[in-house]
C-alpha cells in the first residue's frame, strides 16, 4: 500500500481554510499522481493504490466540508463514488486471488497423485490415468473453482469498465478544476 504524501508548512497559528487548503493541495496532487494507472485495468496494485488515494482525499473533503460549502459537497459525492468503483473493482481482485490460490493447491495435489498412480502403474493403466488426469470427474472442486473464477473476472471487466466510465465523465466534467478551485 502507498504511504500518504506528506503535508508540509501547516501553520498551527494560520486560519483553518488556508492549513485546509493545503492539505487538499497534496491530496489533489496524490490522487491525480495516479491518471497514468487509469487506463491499465492489469495494474491491480496501483488501482488499488489509486483507491486508497482516493480515500484520503474524500476523507480531507469531509473533514474540512463546512469550508468548502455546496462545491465541496458535489466534490465529495464524486470521489465517493470513484472510491467505490475501486473498491468493487479491488474485491473482486482479492476474491480472483484466493480462487486461484485455491485451484492452484487443488492441482499441485491432483499433480502429485498422478505422478504417484503413474509411478505404480502397469503399462496398461497409464492410458486411462492420463485421461482421467486431462477430464476431471463432474464432482471435481477444480470444476466449479474454474466456473467461479470466470465469473470474477467477467466481474471485474464490468468493475472496471464502470470505473473507467465514471473517471472519464467526472473528468469531462471538470472534476479537476473543480477540486483545485476549492
């Protein structure tokens, strides 16, 4: 996970708005560091990353709202909303994961118990082994882990498209400037 940029100069002394509004500085800046991962749906960690981002600047915007009156409110609900996307787009990524892991612990046992029946095969037996190694029976848990696996990800195409759809809308409707304005 990426650790947080820094936020240097807060004056202790100075008006709320102006330690606010640099604290936002750093988070705009750290959130938008991270428009060159948006077109890589493959970058999981960074999009991930991206998403953490994104909660700290909505967390900054919550923070300080009543300084940022109706526009800060809209900027919110924005980046609440590509947090999401993220953060649909980051479970499936996790649930991809532990399937894999889970289908890749079922094989590496189905490996070993072909290499052992194979060993104390007769030349005979090894036909029907390799078969059944190549077509597993209708009950194998690799079966439905496959299944379950295409399913997340067809998921997370669709996660990611939403994602992809809400950056580029905000984006032409002027999230950026919008944020920097506050």
């Amino acid at each position: 996970m990426s650790r947080a940029w820094p936020v240097h100069d807060v004056d202790p002394r100075a008006p709320v708005i102006d330690n606010a509004r640099r604290v936002l500085a750093i988070r705009i800046a750290e959130f938008y560091s991270y428009e060159l991962v948006v077109p890589h749906p493959e970058l999981s960690e960074a999009l991930h990353d991206l998403r953490i981002s994104t909660k700290r600047l909505r967390y900054t915007l919550e923070l300080f709202r009543r300084h940022f009156g109706k526009v800060g409110e809209r900027q919110i609900e924005r980046v609440k909303a590509i947090q999401e996307t993220l953060g649909a787009l980051h479970d499936h990524d996790v649930r991809i994961d532990l399937i894999g892991d889970e289908l890749s612990r079922f094989m590496v046992e189905q490996s070993q118990k072909t290499r052992m029946d194979i060993a104390d095969a007769s030349p005979g037996e090894l036909a029907v082994i390799a078969s059944a190694a190549l077509r597993p029976p209708a009950d194998d848990p690799r079966r439905g882990l496959i299944a379950l696996l295409g399913r997340e990800h067809a998921g997370r195409r669709l996660a990611y498209a939403r994602f992809r759809e809400l950056w580029e809308q905000y984006a032409d409707d002027g999230m950026r400037r919008d944020l920097v304005k506050l």
